[in-house]
C-alpha cells in the first residue's frame, strides 16, 4: 500500500486545492442522513460533514495555499485527518511511505514531504507533544525553506530546519543570518533515545561547510545533551557548534562546546556542595551520637562510684 508521500510526487498544490474545492461543494449539499464515516487509529469513527472540515494555510501566513483537513469530534483545534488524492488520509497514515529508498534524512522537496513536515511541526509536535516547561513552539515553515525528516522504517521520525548565511531573517526583515542556523528540530516522543537526534545534528553538519554553525537559541536540556555526544565524537570541532540568537552576529553566538563545560563544572561544583553538607550532617549526627555514648560512660562511672564495697575477713 502506497502513502500520500509516495502518491504526490507529480502532483501540484493547485491540483490539491481544487480537488479539496470541489469536495467541500459536495459536501456542502450532501445528505446529513447519510454522512460518511472516518475510523481513526483509535478505532474512533469521525463523522465527515462540513462543520468539522477546514481549508487551512499548509504556510502559515501564506492563504494562497491551503489543504483541506478534518477536525477531531471533541477537540476542533486537533486535526485527525487530511483530504488528499480525493479521500482522507489519517495523520498516522500521512506519516507513512512504502518507498524503500525513503530512508535515512531526506531532504524535503515535493508537496508530499512538505505536508508531513506540516503534520510533524503542527500536529504532532506543536498540538501533542511540545511541553510547556521547556519547548518553544516553531514557527511554520515557508514553502521553501530548507528542511530534512528522517525517515525510519517507514515512518517519519523527525525533522529539523535550517536558516542558511545570507537568508533573511523574517519577511517582514532586511537583516540576514550570518551563518548557517539550524532552527527547528524535533524527534517524536515514541522514537527518542535512538540515536536519531544526533543523527540529524551529524547530517546538519555534513550539508554546510561554514566555519562556524548555529542552533537557534534556547537550546533544550535534550539538545545541549545531543551537542554534548556529537562533540565527545569529534572532540576537533569545539570550535564549530554555537547558540544563536537573532542574526547570529559576533556578539549573539555563545560557544557551544565552553557552554557545555561550564554546564559541567557547575554540576560538579553542586555535587560537592551536596556531599559536602551530607558529610557535615553526619558528622554532626556522629558527635551526638558520641556525645550521648561519653554521657551514658560518665553515668555508669559515677554510679560504680557509689557502689558499697564489703570485704568479709
């Protein structure tokens, strides 16, 4: 069986908007009696009619192009479903290929790599899976800007996006990055621990010979963590990896590598100040404990001091 990945590689956007019209026309006059039936992963059956179906920006901003998707029974702000090739396509299914050769990080070009990357950033991401203490959200990606999945025994696991030297910073922005920054990148949460977010970083690496590389600031616990085994790795590029903020200019990079270290010696210094008071805390225990031992001691020889001693001659 072949996945909507596999099935547009020759189909445009404008052909999927138009089949999406046509649909919503149809729907729009069909008989609520008979309504069709959508069964989710879950075994959830969703009722397709057209107050759960929305034409939403597959851009962000950009309104010119849109897909058609379909919106959870108890929760409207949740997507389950996309209308693709004339029929609906789960979004587990969506994240599927049949291809064998769609292994590894594959960089995204067709619409079809671009509606998983939609689904990762947006529904995957952003509505299940972003945690409110640390995670930031991502913006949405532009229909050209630069990004891989990785793709692992059929499925989409992740993906991360990148701002190359000399492109500009917002479209409402002249100022342009000044190296090459990795802005987005996320591992889905039943594939991590796998290795793959190094991986992705290993493969950022690889595409841009720059001097010097960004990963957009703040980075996570998770990415300071991913930075800290590539360089282990390569312990020759301590100069390569940096944090940036806006542009990446001179004054907005921290080294990564010496951020690392500091990060380090800072968990040192708190683990010794833990087992400084644990030693400081049994030791006074001990002195209590001694004290009361040279009390009872004192005790015990003052009362054999009292003891009567009768010798019998």
């Amino acid at each position: 069986m072949k996945f909507p990945v596999d099935l547009l590689a020759d189909v445009s956007q404008v052909e999927l908007e138009q089949s999406a019209h046509n649909y919503m026309n149809i729907l729009l006059y069909s008989n609520p009696d008979s309504a069709e039936h959508l069964t989710l992963s879950d075994s959830t059956k969703v009722t397709i009619d057209i107050s759960r179906v929305s034409l939403i920006p597959l851009y962000g901003n950009n309104d010119k192009q849109r897909i058609l998707v379909l919106f959870s029974p108890t929760d409207l702000f949740t997507v389950v479903a996309l209308y693709l090739l004339d029929q609906w396509w789960t979004v587990e299914d969506i994240l599927k290929t049949a291809d064998p050769a769609r292994h590894g990080v594959v960089e995204v070009v067709t619409v079809g790599e671009r509606i998983v990357l939609y689904i990762l950033n947006r529904v995957i991401y952003r509505a299940k899976e972003m945690s409110s203490e640390e995670d930031l959200p991502f913006l949405c990606h532009g229909e050209k800007d630069y990004a891989k999945i990785h793709w692992n025994n059929g499925e989409a696991v992740g993906f991360f996006s990148v701002k190359p030297s000399g492109s500009l910073c917002n479209s409402l922005s002249t100022r342009s990055y000044q190296l090459p920054v990795m802005d987005s990148i996320f591992v889905r949460k039943c594939h991590r621990g796998k290795g793959f977010g190094l991986q992705m970083l290993q493969d950022f690496v690889l595409s841009f010979k720059e001097e010097y590389l960004g990963l957009r600031y703040p980075l996570t616990k998770a990415m300071y963590k991913v930075c800290k085994k590539y360089l282990s790795q390569y312990p020759g590029e301590t100069d390569l990896l940096w944090e940036v903020e806006s542009v990446g200019g001179p004054n907005q990079r921290t080294n990564i590598a010496s951020k690392i270290q500091t990060m380090d010696l800072s968990d040192v210094s708190r683990h010794l100040s833990f087992l400084e008071e644990s030693l400081v805390t049994e030791m006074t225990e001990n002195d209590v404990v001694m004290e009361a031992i040279t009390t009872q001691i004192k005790e015990a020889g003052s009362m054999e001091c009292t003891v009567e001693i009768v010798v019998y001659v």
